[in-house]
C-alpha cells in the first residue's frame, strides 16, 4: 500500500505569499500589452526591476524596438539540464464593452484579480516570478539551473517571441523541461478530481473555400449562385465525419478518463479505444468539455470562421468564399488535410490552403506525469492529472526540442476558463494560490 503524496517541505508559510502574489499580478494587468502593438517592454522592465532586487541575473532582449523577451537563470549544481518557467508577457486586446471594470484596472475585489491577462497568462508570469524570488531567497540547492522565459508575440503567432529567442539565442533558453500554460484545468469526474496537462498541442491549416457561378441582375432568380454552392459545400462540411487518429497522448488521455468513469463511460471509452471514431468520441458520456478535448485530439478540424461574397445588394456575385481554421493532429500535413477538406466540401468548390503549420510531436513521458500526478495529489487529496493535446497553440510550437507541459493547476471547476479573451476576465485569487503552490512544488520536485 503507498502512501498519499505529501506537499515539498518549505521553509516558509505559503499563506504568507498571497500578497506578493496578488501583488505581482495587479502590477502586470496595469501594464497594457495588447498585441498588436505588444509592447511587452513594460512588462520586461517590471520584471526585471523585481528580479535585480531578489538578486536574480537576467536579460532583456528586443527582437523589435518594444517587443521584449526576458530571460533569468537561477544556476543549480548542473546535475541535470536546464528547467525553464516559460510564460508570455502579450495579451489579446480588449474594447471597452462588456467589462464590469475597466480591463486594465488590475483591481482587486470580490476575491478575485480583475482584468486582461488575469487569466491568459499574467497569473502564471507572477507565479512564475514569486517561484523564482523564493527559490533565490531562501536558497534552495538546485540540481539544475531554472530559468524563466517571459516571452513576447505569444497572442499573434511568436514570431517576435518563442520563435526569435529559439533562433537567435538558443542557448540561452535550452532546457529539459517547461512548464507553460494550457494545462491545469479541473474537472470533476465519477472518479475524483482531475487537472489537464498539455503534452502536446495542434498545428494549423487555414483555408478558403472559393465557390463561383453566373452573376447578373438580382431582380432574376437563379437556382445556381456562387452563394447557394457555397452553402452547399458549408452543410457538407457540417456533415463531415474525419477520420480518427489515435495520438499516443490522446490514448493515454483515454486511458485515465476510462479509469475515472466506471461502468457506462468506461465501455465506450474502451469501445473508441479499440475502434477511433469521429461518432463514437462525439458520443462518450463524460463532461461536454472534457468530451470536446477527447474531440479534438482524435481529429483534424476545419471550422468556418470568415465568410464573404457580394458587393451590392442587388448584384448576384460570381464568387463567395468562407475561410476555414482548420487545427492538425501533431504531424499532420496541412496539404493532405486540404485533399481531404476538398473531398468532403464536394468538386464545385475549391479549397485552397492559406497557411499551414505542422506542429512537432509532444511527448509522452510517464515519469513527467507521475510526478505532476504526485503534486496536484499532494495539494487535493485524490487528485490526478489528465494528459491532453491542446487543439490551440502556445509558446511550446517554438520549442521542439523541449519536454513543455501545460501545468498551472486552477482550482475552482474549468468553467472559469471561459473567460480567457472575453470579457470580465478575472483570476480567484484562491486559484492563483493553488495554482502558484502547484508551481512552485513541481519546480522543487524536479530540481531538488
Ligand atoms: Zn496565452
């Protein structure tokens, strides 16, 4: 019989950091980095300011004039290769409406952090700050150096961040393993408590599919139009059931779910296990969003975001176009995800690619996830971690040489996430506690 994992001993009181904490994050929200135009420098300058008063060596490096990467480095002994706390420093933008407090107010009330960035990813660039001035200050022996990496561009695609430092100071950000966002969301199964962990996440095919037909006069009713074949193709699409593909993450992901649904759930996870596919994943009886991830790690999608045709109201158009974000499996091809987008979208339209990106393959480390396993336990007894393939993009596209994992465990239910790019994002500062102790306990578990 084991024994229940135990919290990392401190020698200090957590509790007594949640207005360092809360601190660190009001400051970052107040510093607008919308992206465009990024202007990540605030954010690099506050930190750094934080880091040179704990005594923490770091750079700052512009990739353009504004768009600012930060580096620190705690050095360790050098048993191991490099840890890295990795976290961007850009946010989406956000307009004045819907919001109950301005969204770079940073206010702190109802006990909650409020505003753009709370949760996308301000939270973890102060958690991830709080880990390395405590680790500097009650100068915990390291078996390896840690570093944080505060990266710009992240909300536009990192070519001025993750991407540049990769090419252009790669040895500054080499390491084994990151802990970055996209994981750390909890779900509540039959089973217990479970925390996602992203070890893997999707690439990207953007297409349109262009559908083109006679014009002329409105006035004169026309069965064929450029727009009627278009929509045509769209309720193919709607209809179109990809074929599965199992990710060695995605049936490890399974295979906890399996364990946390007895009976009914169990069996038809068994079932898609043994035969993937696009019906019976939309068919599990399991959380919708926790469904919605076991979805979009078995498949390629093609979802319709941009729809044009027409110049006047009464001018038949000869063209109508949709613009689908088509999201790949890691290692799929965009081109041969296009064929396929074609076949479904039926030979009257055209379907061509925009812009593709293959994503690098994950990994899928059972010593990793034992230990994140062991720290989310440690913190909510009976806890476990759920791997997943992130059907979105983060920094970790810029690292494929690097174990990266999604891990700032939230401990109110996944709901909250909702918030991320929407408006009246806030973080619970009971969250940010949980999710900074969760940190922090990683970090020593693997660098101690
Ligand atoms: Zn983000």
């Amino acid at each position: 019989m084991s024994t229940p994992p135990e919290p990392m001993p401190l020698p200090f009181s957590w509790a007594d950091q949640e207005q360092h904490l809360v601190g660190h994050l009001s400051a970052l929200i107040r510093l607008n980095t919308s992206n465009p135009p990024g202007n990540e420098i605030a954010v690099a300058r506050h930190l750094s300011r934080e880091l040179s008063r704990s005594g923490i060596a770091h750079t700052v490096l512009e990739s353009e004039p504004g768009r600012a990467n930060l580096v620190a480095r705690l050095p360790g002994s050098g048993q191991k290769p490099p840890l890295m706390l990795l976290s961007h420093a850009d946010v989406v933008g956000a307009g004045p409406e819907g919001w109950s407090r301005p969204p770079f107010s940073g206010e702190v009330a109802d006990g909650r952090v409020w505003g753009r960035g709370a949760l996308d990813m301000k939270g973890q660039v102060a958690a991830s700050l709080l880990v390395m001035q405590l680790l500097a200050a009650h100068r915990f022996r390291l078996t390896r150096d840690v570093l944080m990496v505060v990266t710009a561009d992240e909300e536009a695609g990192s070519r001025l961040g993750a991407y540049w430092l990769w090419e252009n100071h790669r040895g500054l950000v080499e390491a084994e393993l990151a802990f970055n966002e996209g994981g750390g969301q909890r779900f509540m199964t039959p089973g217990g408590p479970v925390y996602t962990v992203q070890v893997a996440e999707k690439g990207s095919a953007r297409m349109r599919v262009t559908a083109r037909g006679p014009g002329g006069h409105a006035s004169v009713p026309r069965a064929q139009s450029a727009v009627f074949t278009l929509a045509e193709a769209l309720l193919r699409l709607r209809a179109f059931a990809p074929e599965s593909v199992l990710h060695p993450a995605s049936r490890r992901m399974l295979g906890t779910l399996a364990d946390l649904h007895p009976g009914a759930g169990a069996e038809a996870i068994g079932r898609l296990l043994e035969e993937p596919t696009w019906a019976g994943a939309n068919g599990l009886p399991i959380d919708p969003v926790l469904r919605e991830f076991v979805v979009a790690g078995l498949h390629n999608t093609a979802t319709p975001t941009m729809l044009a045709a027409g110049h006047r109201q009464n001018v038949v158009p000869v063209e109508a176009s949709v613009v689908l974000d088509g999201r790949l499996l890691p290692g799929e091809l965009p081109d041969r995800w296009v064929e396929e987008v074609q076949r479904a979208a039926g030979d009257r339209v055209e379907v061509s690619l925009l812009h593709g990106r293959v994503s690098h393959a994950g990994h899928d480390d059972p010593e990793i996830l034992r230990v994140l396993g062991d720290t989310v336990a440690a913190h909510e007894p009976g806890a476990r971690v759920l791997p997943y393939i992130n059907p979105a993009a983060t920094d970790a596209r810029a690292f494929p040489d690097t174990k990266v994992v999604g891990f700032f465990p939230s401990a109110s239910d996944a709901d909250i996430m909702r918030l991320i790019h929407a408006p009246d994002e806030h973080a619970r500062i009971s969250d940010l506690m949980f999710g900074g102790k969760c940190l922090l306990d990683a970090v020593l578990r693997f660098s101690t």
